[in-house]
C-alpha cells in the first residue's frame, strides 16, 4: 500500500511538472491576445508547474552523466540507453538508432489493451477467461501448470503478465485481443510503424510506453496505477535495480531472449521527488555481463540524480 500511495503522489507532481510544454504555446499565445487576463499573475510567462515542484528539483544539466555513458558505451553498438529525467524532460541517449527485439517488453502494450477495453466497458477486471491447452508456456510464469479449460480473472492474468512476466499469462489475452485493440495503443504512442516492421525498437522509442503509464496519456489515472504498482511487484531485480536500493519504487518491465541474444530492462525509478525512466538494451552478451553493463548504467544515473546539487 506504501507503495502504491507514493507511486500515485510522484505521477500527480510529474504529471504537473510535464506542462512545460503546454505552457509555452497555451499561455505565450493568449497573453499577447488577452494580456488584460493575466495582469495578476507577476510570473505568467513561466512554468505554472514551478510552484509544485522544489526548484533543486528542477535537474537540466547531465553533461556529466551524458560524458560518461558516452566514453564508456557509445562506440558499442551491442548497447543502447534512453535517460529521461521526468520533472524536466532533460535526457540522455547513448547509441539512439540501434534497435533490439523487445521480447517481454511486449506485455506492457497488451495489458495496455486491456485496460482500455475495459474503461470502454466491453470488459471488466472480474471477468473471466479461459486458459486454453494452446496458450500455455513454459518458459516463464507458472501458469502453464494450471489445468487447461480452467478460468481465471483478467485482473489475475494481467498481475502475473506485469509481476511475473507470466507468457501463458500473455497468450491468454492475446487471444482474446483484436489486432486493431493491440494496433490502437502502439498508434497513440507514435508506435504505430513498429507492427509493420521487422518487430525492433530502439531503447528511446520503447521508453515512450512508460511514458505515457506515467502521465496516464492514454489510460485512466485508475488503470495507469493499476498496472505501474503491478510492474512495481517485477520479481526480476537484478538488471537495472541492481544500481540502486531495493527499497526504491521500480516499476519496470524486462525482457530477454536466447535466439536474439537480447537482454533488456526499461522502467520508471520512483527516486523521491526525482522521478526518471531507465532503459537499458543490450545484445551479443551473456546475461551474467549484460546485468553488469545495467547495473554500471543504472548505478551511475541513480547516484546522479540522487546526488545532485546546483
């Protein structure tokens, strides 16, 4: 419960702190049309989200963390990073172009789905669904060993597809999925080109995912933290969590695969009021070195943030 509270605290002060945008092209326009409007607002031109947000919090400069992941990772293309700093926006990209085979990451979007046929009202989290002979898999999860025709929950297999990485868990909603529901999420994340592609994305263009969980620009506030606190519960916390403490909030989704030689961790890290997303894609190693490539990426860029003064 701890947890999930202050999961839901971050997203409402990030979600504000995300405006910087906004305001650039809602409040510039409106005060040169109506500057009447505004003669009570000393600082109308700035960030409204300031006054939500500790001004120390207000990280822009990474040279430093960008310097080191480019001496030590740029020149390999076995690697790529995304950093983004989520009450700024500031980021970092090592190696941007090189795409890898998703793997499990692949079971945010479908869950994704999900919850959206279920805020259309087409479906509800008690539900349930058949576990189908065809959908079991033993490669990760236990659910495999769950008799076959036997139902379950669609709040019950999407917790084991986000906590455990659960395919049979996976399988069973694909099944049950359109391909135009699956299509809708990638089209709202500007991922639609991907399912038209050989199926690779590049650590930046899979962050957007978490991204839009964390503003909940897609799904309900509700559903959003329905699935970040299940992807919290990721029993996998030797990759990238293996660079900071374990009692910091990680909600976050890893993928591996033996035929691509891919092993990937991507997620937002709940660092008090620094929030940020970590992804870390890295191929043609064994798992035992790719963890210690995630755990030097992620070690520094938690200390960095950590640490910060101006």
């Amino acid at each position: 419960m701890r947890k999930i509270v202050f999961i839901t605290l971050i997203a409402l002060i990030v979600v504000l702190a995300a405006t910087n945008i906004w305001a650039i092209f809602y409040y510039a326009p409106s005060l040169a049309e109506n500057p009447e409007n505004y003669s009570n607002d000393k600082y109308n031109l700035l960030n409204p989200a300031r006054k939500f947000i500790k001004q120390e919090d207000l990280i822009i400069n990474f040279q430093p963390l960008r310097d080191y992941l480019n001496e030590k990772y740029e020149n390999d293309p076995n690697v790529s990073v995304y950093f983004e700093y989520l009450p700024t926006g500031s980021s970092v990209v090592i190696n941007k172009d090189a795409e890898f085979y998703p793997a499990s990451l692949l079971k945010v979007p479908v869950a994704m789905a999900v919850a959206k046929k279920i805020e259309k009202g087409e479906w509800r989290w008690t539900n349930e669904l058949v576990l189908m002979a065809t959908d079991k898999d033993e490669k990760f999860g236990t659910f495999y060993k769950e008799p076959s025709n036997s139902t379950h929950t669609i709040e019950e297999i999407i917790r084991r597809s986000l906590s455990e990485s659960d395919n049979t868990a996976h399988f069973i909603l694909v099944r049950n999925l359109e391909m135009e529901e699956i299509s809708d999420v990638y089209e709202h994340m500007g991922l639609k080109d991907f399912l038209d592609t050989d199926g690779k994305l590049s650590a930046k263009r899979y962050s957007v995912i978490f991204r839009t969980l964390f503003n909940s620009s897609y799904l309900s506030e509700e559903n959003s933290q329905k699935l970040l606190a299940y992807l919290s519960q990721s029993e996998f916390d030797d990759y990238i969590q293996g660079g900071f403490e374990k009692d910091i909030v990680f909600s976050h989704k890893i993928g591996t695969s033996d035929k691509e030689k891919v092993f990937i961790d991507s997620g937002v890290v709940y660092e008090k009021s620094r929030p940020y997303i970590l992804t870390v894609m890295v191929k043609n190693e064994t798992e035992q070195q790719a963890k210690k490539i995630m755990k030097d990426i992620s070690k520094m860029a938690y200390e960095y943030v950590k640490e910060y003064k101006e």
